[in-house]
C-alpha cells in the first residue's frame, strides 16, 4: 500500500468549502478536489492519501482517500505566491473519510508511532507500509465512515472518465470553483438569506451548498465556469427548490415565488 501524508494548515489557507465537503463524504457523495503534494513528482493514481491538519488545535488526522491524478501545476494556494507567479504540484484527491475533529489526534499517532514525523513542513512525505495499514484498517471499522476499499483499477476508471481538462484558467465543478463563489459572495443563501450559522451557532459556521446557474449537464460539453457569475451560495433548502422543475427555476423565479407566499401568509416583513 503506497500512501501519503497531506497536511492542511488553516492558519496558511482557508478551506471555505470543508464543511460541505464533510457532509458530502459523510453522505456517500463524490468530494473530489486538488490538494497540495509538497515536491513530491512520483505519485500515482489509486494511492491513498491522509490529511493531517497542523498548526491549529485540535491537529491530527481529519480524512483519507485515494489520489485520482497524477501530480499537475496550478498556481501556488498562497495568494500572495500565485500573485508572483509561482506555482504549486497538486493532485486530485477523492475523499472516503473527513471529519471536523481528529480521527487519530497527533498525540495518538506520535505515542503510537513514534518514529515517524507527523508534522512535516510540506505535504507529500511516504507513510510506512505497515503504518498506513494499521491506520486504514481501523477508519474502515469505524461506522461512521462506511466505505469499501478501492482497487487502483476503479480509481484509475474514475479519474479517466471525469469531464475535466486541467489547465490554469479552467474552472469546473470542484472546490477552487466553490471556493471563488463562497469567498465573493459569503455564506448566505442568495435566494432567502438564510445563514446556518446564525441559526445553528458553531454547528453551522462557514456551511453553504453552491448551485450552478448554467446547468453543465444541459451545455453537454467542457466550458469554463466563472465562479463569481455561473455559481451562487444557497441553503439547502432553497437549493432543493431550484431544482424542483427541469430546468431549474432561476435565483430571481424563486424569491419572487418566495417572497408572493410570504406576503399571502403575511410573513413577509418590510
């Protein structure tokens, strides 16, 4: 088993899109996006990955899964890198396992596994055979990841058949796309207003679905997203309503068809 260690610093970058991407891993939904590989060149389709989260408490081990590219160039995260034209090696990276909290917190893993640098100073670094193993095998027993194991042949089918072709400009539906929109437009949903952290206290901070305006099944070839005009942050209320007719109603249709019951029921308050 070849496996890597990714490390995530929110200090350094914030993942504006992480609490969606929980509850699509958690739901059995495909969350797969780039993610940092450090200088590492020699990774290939159906490795797995484990995300260690550094630099802010609670650290350890939030998620795992299997690489579905080969490393490629994008413009460095660091915005103030990428506005000097640096670039930084990525992978495609599908999720199996994500959470909020830990599943091996770093004092678990540095008395358990002592020898090995749990804190590296990039992502990217080999984990020991018998380590990834050992860690594997108990997030597979754990039932709130319920997952099986993908064979390097079903990760190469998949990473094969998706409709993306990388190159620095294009957009698609992945998390630099939702990043964009969710960093222009904020955490409320642009249909009602609703804000899940306003209602849900901590529970609901930075958690918003993204719906596309322009729907990529009905343009039915490869097209470059702007993700400030093609995609807008909803609840996910609203985001169900949209989709309601085929096609979907707009963001205007539905606050006017919103706001018309409120005024009917007098909800609506000037």
């Amino acid at each position: 088993m070849t496996a890597l260690l990714y490390t995530w610093n929110p200090k350094l970058w914030h993942w504006n899109d992480q609490q969606d991407a929980i509850y699509r891993v958690n739901n059995n939904k495909l969350y797969d996006t780039e993610w940092s590989c450090g200088n590492r060149k020699h990774i290939e389709i159906g490795d797995l990955f484990f995300l260690m989260r550094v630099g802010v408490e609670p650290k350890g081990i939030i998620g795992c899964g299997y690489v579905s590219s080969q490393p490629y160039l994008l413009p460095h995260w660091d915005l103030k890198k990428a506005s000097e034209g640096k670039f930084s090696l990525r992978t495609d990276s599908l999720f199996k396992a994500l959470s909020d909290k830990p599943i091996f917190s770093l004092s678990y893993l540095q008395n358990n596994y002592p020898t090995y640098d749990w804190t590296p100073r990039s992502g990217g670094a080999s984990i020991p055979e018998a380590i990834a193993t050992e860690l594997f095998s108990i997030v597979q027993q754990n039932k709130k990841f319920d997952f099986l194991p993908a064979t390097q042949e079903e990760i190469r089918f998949y990473s094969e058949g998706k409709v993306k072709e990388v190159t620095l400009k294009t957009y698609d539906r992945n998390t630099l796309a939702r990043q964009v929109c969710i960093e222009h437009h904020g955490y409320n949903c642009a249909v009602c207003n609703f804000n899940f952290e306003s209602v849900y206290g901590s529970l609901g901070t930075n958690y918003i679905e993204v719906h596309h305006l322009k729907q990529l099944a009905d343009i039915g070839e490869e097209y470059q997203i702007d993700p400030i005009n093609d995609l807008r942050p909803v609840c996910s209320n609203c985001h169900r309503m949209l989709h309601k007719e085929c096609p979907p109603f707009s963001i205007e249709e539905l606050q006017k068809k919103l706001n018309n019951h409120q005024i009917k029921t007098g909800e609506l308050v000037s």
